[in-house]
C-alpha cells in the first residue's frame, strides 16, 4: 500500500487502537491469565523480530 509518511502513521496507530481493544477483550475470555500472557507475548514478539531484523531505527 503505497502511503505518504503520515498517512501510513496515521493507518498504523488506528490498526493499534483495534488491535489493542481485541487483545484486551480476549485476554478478559482466556482460559487462564497464564494464557492470555503467552499470547499477548507472542504477538508482541512478532513485530520487534520484524523491527530487529529490517533494521529499523527510532
């Protein structure tokens, strides 16, 4: 998707905004907090192995 510097901003701090709102909905469904903590691990370590690996820089 080819967006201006701010448009792609902007896109990625709604999609966190929904994507937070579902991960805190599922944690309060989980089984177990041992779960939900697993999970929302996992999905935080997916992004930053993607930062670590292209290099990105703050």
């Amino acid at each position: 998707m080819p967006l201006t510097r701010p448009q792609a901003v902007l896109a990625a701090t709604l999609s966190s905004f929904a994507l937070y709102c579902a991960l805190v909905i599922w944690a309060f469904a989980a089984a177990s907090a041992t779960r939900a903590w697993l999970v929302a691990g996992a999905l935080c370590c997916l992004p930053a192995a993607h930062l670590l690996l292209t290099g990105a820089r703050p």
